[in-house]
C-alpha cells in the first residue's frame, strides 16, 4: 500500500481522527508508534515514517505508544470497501481465524497458497498474516490483562499465544513493559467491574448516528436472541468456542462493550463481530461526502451525518431473516424467526447456559446454528412449505460449507451460490449480501420502502429508474439504502 507522506503528515499535524486506522505514524527518535490523532507533539518530518499496519510498525522494531494506544484504533474502512484478497484475508484475521486454524487454515479458506497469500499481505500492509495476527493476539492480551482478573499464563493462551514466553516476549517488545507492568497501570474498569465481565470501549469515526443503529435492531429483536433497553441493545453470541452474550452502549466518543464469554479465547472474535454488527469501521466522512453531492440527499445528510449499515454477528441468521421478510412486514418475519429460534432451542434441549440474560430475566442466546435448523422438523417453521424448502436448503450449504455468509467470503461467489438455492432471488441475495457479508454498495431498487423513501425525496421511483439513478451513489449504495429506508 502506497502512503503519501506530504498527505500523511498533514493528517498527523491536524491530528485528525479520521485518518485513524488508516495509516500508523512511527518516531524514529522515540522507537514508538502512534495513530494519527495522537495529541502527542507533532514530531519533526525526518523524524517520521508511515506505516499501513500496526504490525509493519511493530516488525519494524517499534512499541505502541501508551498515550494514544494505536493497536485500539478503529480498522480500516478500506477492508469493508475491499472485495480482494487482501480485504478478505484482513476481515478473517480479524474474526481469529489465524488463532484458530493457522495460516494453512487461512489460505486454504481464500484459495491460495501460504507463499503467494503472505507475499500478497506483505506487499500491500508491510506484515504477513502471522505478523498481523501476532499483533492482534498482542492487543487481546492487553484487553484481558487490564479488565479481568485472569492469571497471566491463562490469558497469555486464551489470547491466541503458543506459549507463555512467547506472550512475554510480545507483550514486552510491543508495549515496552512486562505482563506485570500493565496489569499495575491498568485503568479503573466502567460499572463496578462484575465478576466475569470484560468491559470494552470500541472506537469509532464519527460522526455516528447511534439513534438509526438502535431504532433499526431494535425493532428487529428475537425474543432470547437480542433486545433494546433504552440506549444500550444486547444480544446472544454463537461464537467459535461457546455460547457469549454482549450489552453495547454508544456513547460520543466510542461504544461501551460489556462482554461475557463463555471461553477467553472468543474475545477477539467476539469484538470483531461487534464491530461488524455497528459498522464501526464505517469512514461515514468519505461516505456523506459522496451521497451529499446529490442534491436529493443533501438535506437528510446534512441532518443526519454518519449514518451506518447496521450488519450482523451471524451471516446464516441474516439469511434466514432476509428468506422470511420477503414478502412480510418486519412484526411478521420477527414473530416467524422468533417461533423458529424456540424450536430449535427445544430441539437441543433448552436454552444454552448463558452468561448475559434479558431485562426480564431470559437467557440470552446466540441465533441457532445451521446444522440445528437443518435438523428441524416441518412443524417447526409455521411458514408456508416453499420458504420452508428454501430455509433448509439454506440451512444444508452454509453446515456442509458449500455456502459462505461470513465477511471474509468472496461476494461475488456467495450472491451467486446463494440464487442458486429454490426461492433465493436478486433482493433477498443483496440484503445478505449488504448486512451478512459487508458489502458497501449493495442496492435494492425493486425494495418496496426503498422506492417509497426515494419518492419522499422527489428522486426516480421505479426500479429502472431509481437503479439508475443510484449510479452515482457508488461505491456507498448501501448507504444510500439505509438513508431511503429512513426516509420512507
């Protein structure tokens, strides 16, 4: 990746927080790396050098500095726009993939061999997939040893390390101090601090709408799986080692995370995914830029800036959602999904133990796997015999992984594969593909609301038209979407 110093350093000496993420400034004079916000004094041009990623500053022989914490920024937006690789292997690394299966596991999963794919990362972020998921395992392990009481040698494996000299030895050289110096120095943790707890402030670009995030999940919620209370919206996690439940706030600078896991080693998945759910990569700048320039979207921009895609923690539950919306209102599909959830929860036997549970006392689970709807029987769906044809043939490709919805599969692949299945058509494929995969520039214009929305903006109303129109929304359709649904 090309970094343009002279565009760079003035991101650094403005201390904009946009640019946060994108690039990492290292200080040769000072052997650290900061993100470019840092409220630190602007160091001399000489003195500076770019990076693409925290981990090409860290194999260059810096430490994160501990005033600004960079390895906390917000990621890239340019792996949400992506549909590459690149993107693709960046979005994975992210999910822990690295951690669970090992490069062999992650190449296998992009389709090419250990070789080409670290060359590819290496040319492109400065770090090859090893190097990337050393620092993300190195960020974990700080999150853990400043917000739980776990041993040292316990989180040093629940953060992804081999072993605990190999954490040692990490946590040193990029954090400049031992293990033990961060746990002394570690800051007062937000609400009391409950036993199993891991309280988190996830950073963001702003501006962030919260308001459109919350109204939009909130009146979508499955009774078990997530709920509203006021500002603060928690959810179910089916995550790669057990079952984890979550509570997330926003707030004006960040969002509040109160996590509880049934296994340590699902936190980097676990955040991963609650950034994905909120689009907290989101650069919601560059995208009301591009939608503000139509004059029949300035006006709602200018009043609601930073608005997002509310995405998902599960690619199979959207699907499932997006299968039974089709052709119903957003009570009709909920109370539908809601029947199914219950019936797979009875199929295993009752509710899994959680360790988050509702206002009203409920357990919170994550959404059934796919595997488990496969399984159940007719009776169990109350929808008519094609959806139901269509929710297990769904079901059937994404257990035997002939299917993949996750953020890190190819797009084009996963629309095409998914109209392949009997009832699955272009509208139910591009909402998955817009809030199960990331797409960014997904467009609906045969959706009812959309066309709704853009007759309320005095923009073309039929398919045709209103399809042609949104060319000039790219790469950010998606966007425009949620801005015509608000509008509807």
């Amino acid at each position: 990746m090309e970094l343009d110093f002279e565009r760079c350093y003035r991101a650094v000496d403005s201390r904009d927080q946009r640019f946060d993420g994108w690039f990492y400034t290292a200080v040769r004079t000072t052997g650290i790396y900061c993100r470019p916000s840092c409220p630190a004094v602007t160091p001399k041009r000489e003195n500076v050098t770019f990076h693409p990623s925290a981990a090409a500053a860290q194999r260059a022989g810096y430490r994160a500095c501990r005033r600004c914490r960079p390895d906390a920024a917000p990621g890239s937006p340019e792996w949400d726009l992506r549909a590459d690789v690149v993107g693709r292997a960046m979005r994975l690394i992210g999910d822990g993939v690295v951690d669970r299966e090992g490069v062999a596991g992650l190449a296998g999963r992009l389709g090419y061999t250990e070789r080409h794919l670290n060359r590819m990362l290496t040319a492109e972020l400065g770090a090859g997939p090893l190097a990337l998921a050393r620092a993300q395992r190195a960020q974990t392990a700080r999150i853990l040893i400043e917000t739980t009481d776990l041993g040292l040698a316990e989180i040093a494996f629940a953060a992804g390390f081999g072993s605990v000299r190999q954490f040692n030895d990490t946590i040193l050289e990029v954090y400049a101090q031992p293990p033990s110096g961060l746990r002394e120095k570690r800051p007062a943790v937000p609400g009391g601090g409950e036993a199993g707890s891991i309280h988190l402030r996830l950073a963001y670009r702003p501006p962030l709408h919260a308001g459109a995030l919350l109204e939009f999940l909130g009146a979508r919620t499955l009774p078990g799986v997530d709920e509203l209370d006021g500002e603060t919206y928690r959810r179910g996690l089916l995550l790669p080692h057990g079952n984890a439940a979550v509570a997330l706030r926003p707030a004006e600078r960040w969002v509040h995370a109160t996590l509880r896991l049934g296994d340590v080693r699902d936190l980097a998945p676990a955040v991963a995914r609650c950034r994905r759910l909120l689009d907290l990569d989101a650069d919601p700048v560059a995208v009301d830029g591009v939608l503000g320039e139509d004059a029949a979207l300035r006006e709602v921009v200018e009043k609601e800036p930073g608005v997002r895609v509310p995405r998902s923690v599960d690619g199979f539950e959207m699907a499932v959602r997006a299968v039974v919306g089709q052709q119903v209102s957003v009570a009709g599909a909920r109370t539908t999904v809601g029947r199914l959830v219950r019936a797979a929860v009875a199929l295993r036997g009752g509710p899994s133990p959680s360790p988050l549970t509702t206002t009203g006392g409920e357990p919170l689970t994550g959404f059934p796997a796919a595997s488990t709807v496969a399984e159940l029987p007719d009776s169990a769906f109350g929808m008519p015999a094609a959806r139901r044809t269509t929710i297990r043939a769904l079901a059937q490709s994404v257990a035997d992984g002939t299917l993949d919805l996750e953020p890190g599969a190819d797009r084009t692949e996963a629309v095409a594969r998914l109209t392949k299945l009997p009832g699955i058509g272009p509208w139910t494929a591009g909402y998955v593909a817009m809030r199960a995969i990331g797409d960014p520039d997904a467009f609906l214009e045969t959706d009812l609301a959309a066309r709704r929305g853009a007759a309320a903006l005095d923009l073309p109303d039929t398919a045709k038209s209103l399809a042609a129109h949104a060319e000039r929304w790219r790469p950010w359709r998606s966007y425009a979407l949620i801005r015509l649904w608000r509008a509807a």
